[in-house]
C-alpha cells in the first residue's frame, strides 16, 4: 500500500518581533509584537546573518515552531526595513 503525502507549497506567515534578550551559547529570546510571551531561539535558526550580529532590540521576522516541550522562534532574519 503506498502513502501519499501532501506539502504546502507557501510558506507560513512570517510574525514580526525584537531580540529581548542575548543569553551565552548563542541562544536568546525574541519578543513578539502585542504578545507578552517571549520565543526561545538558538543561533542555529537564523537565516543570512550570524548571532555575532544580533543586538538587542533588533527587529526581526520569523516562524514558530510548536513542539511538545513549547514553542520556538524558527527561520529568523532581519526585517526589510531593519539596518
């Protein structure tokens, strides 16, 4: 019997938020706009830049992730109109 599998072709929205806080072994958390809730992510989730580069209150784009354990901040990278 064969399985069929289906993707989505787009993309999930993007959410929009700020670097809120940069913790040691390049991990941090991101403040989503209009959520008090904060996202963990790790370096190994940015997108075209280094966590070397982050700064707080940085304005960034990403997915989330839902897991058994929680969400995480996924696919990150720098807004449009962020420098």
């Amino acid at each position: 019997m064969r399985a069929l599998f289906f993707y989505q072709l787009t993309s999930p929205a993007m959410e929009i938020g700020k670097i809120a806080q940069l913790l040691e072994r390049d991990r941090g958390f991101i403040k989503r706009t209009g959520i008090e809730e904060q996202l963990f992510f790790h370096a190994d989730d940015l997108s075209g830049m280094q966590f070397a580069e982050l700064h707080e209150g940085d304005k960034v784009q990403f997915s989330i992730v839902e897991t058994g354990k929680g969400s995480y901040a996924s696919q990150i990278s720098r807004c449009a109109a962020a420098k």
